[in-house]
C-alpha cells in the first residue's frame, strides 16, 4: 500500500435506516486523516435482500480499507 496519509482517528455508529429504507442498518464510521482531511465511510446492509452496499464518497478501495482496519484497531474488546 502506497502511504501518502495517515488515519489518525476513525469512529463508528450503527443504526436502523429511517422508513425511507425499510429493513436496513447502516454503518456510518467517520475518519479524520493527515494530509487529506476528514470524511465518511457509510456501509448499508438490507436484512431481507442480504445485500451489503457501501457508499465510498469516492474514495478509493485501498483508502477505505486503512479507514476499516484503524477502526477495527482501536475498537474495544470485550
């Protein structure tokens, strides 16, 4: 992976759609990283269809998957 930035902070929030996407949870995790700024990851899963959809705001796969594996580093564990 070709590092021109860093993920200093990224943070989740799961919760129910509103009626206008019925049967659907979104993960919404916001990120902040040097060199570029900040923005949102949003992931969607329908629990009728079982489709899984992600909004990337443009950004690319690589850069989405720093964002998941800082968020998923810094989650607590149980």
């Amino acid at each position: 992976m070709s590092k021109k930035y860093e993920i200093i902070e990224a943070t989740g929030e799961m919760y129910k759609c509103n009626d206008h996407y019925p049967d659907t949870y979104a993960l919404n995790i916001e990120w902040v990283a040097n060199g570029i700024g900040f923005g949102e990851l949003n992931i969607t899963y329908n629990e009728k269809t079982g489709k899984w959809r992600k909004d990337t705001e443009y950004m690319s796969d690589e850069f989405c998957q720093a964002v998941l594996a800082k968020w998923l580093a810094d989650m607590e564990r149980s």
